[in-house]
C-alpha cells in the first residue's frame, strides 16, 4: 500500500493523499492482483481513515526506493497492529533508528505493538517512552529487513 505525503513538519502527524492522477484500473494490477475495491476493503478492515488514500504500486516501482513523497506500507505490518495514523511512539522509534515502516518485519511490528501495550499495561497506565522501549529493544537487520530483537541481558 502507498499514498503520497504531505510534506510537514515531522513532530507532526503524516496524511496520505492521491495526487490527481491516480485512477483505480477496471482489471488487476499485474504486480499484486487487486482488484477494484480491496484497497477499499484494506481501508475498512484495518480502520485506515478516510483522509488516508491508498494505492497500489504501478510495476515500475520499488519498495525500497519509493517515489517523492509517498510511503510503503506492507499489509502483514496491518495484520501485526500498525494503524494509521501511526502512533506517535512508533514513528519517534522509526526516526531514531532511520527506518522506514516497511523496512521493519511483520513479526518486527507485532513485537513493537505488544511490547509497547504490555509495558503500558504493566505500568497501570503509564506512558513508555522510545527512548524507555529503545533500552530494551534494538533493531537487527537481515537483509533488507529489519526486526525487533531484545537486548543483550534482556528476557
């Protein structure tokens, strides 16, 4: 899933938008077979705003080197819990460590959302801080992927 974003100060959060000439094709995109519609049903599925347009990559574009403006997001990353808008305390630990969303794993979100939920609960309430979660986790890169391993000395 792509959209394009508006360009503002990055303390704030992001909209995705559909720049004029995006039209959804009448059969499927070669690359991932969506059909007319799901990018919809994603939208209703995953609770993904309206003010947040979706769209499918055309065959000539890559993830890992998306075009001006826009963002990658894999739907395994929707499955784990990311939400849009993203929460502020994913998006700080995205910056510290000079990630994008879709270079972090599936299994990376689900770590990074259940760890984030459980620390909250575990705290009565209380609010993690990146740089609390960063303590305990770092990323590990294999590949072009990275995932979200704990520590050394942490269980």
């Amino acid at each position: 899933m792509r959209g394009s974003l508006d360009k503002r100060d990055a303390s704030q959060p992001r909209r995705l938008t559909r720049s004029s000439g995006d039209r959804l094709p009448k059969r499927p995109w070669p690359i991932r077979g969506l059909l007319r519609g799901e990018l919809e049903d994603i939208q209703l599925s995953y609770n993904i705003p309206v003010s947040v347009i979706l769209r499918a990559p055309v065959p000539e574009e890559r993830a890992d080197d998306p075009p001006e403006g826009f963002i990658v997001i894999y739907e395994p990353a929707m499955q784990q819990r990311l939400r849009l808008p993203m929460h502020h305390f994913f998006h700080e630990v995205l910056r510290d460590w000079n990630l994008a969303i879709y270079q972090i794993t599936p299994n990376g979100w689900g770590q990074m959302v259940a760890s984030y939920l459980l620390l909250v609960v575990a705290e009565a309430g209380g609010n993690l801080t990146p740089r609390e979660f960063e303590s305990i986790y770092r990323s590990c890169q294999s590949a072009s992927w990275y995932n979200v391993s704990p520590r050394s000395g942490q269980k």
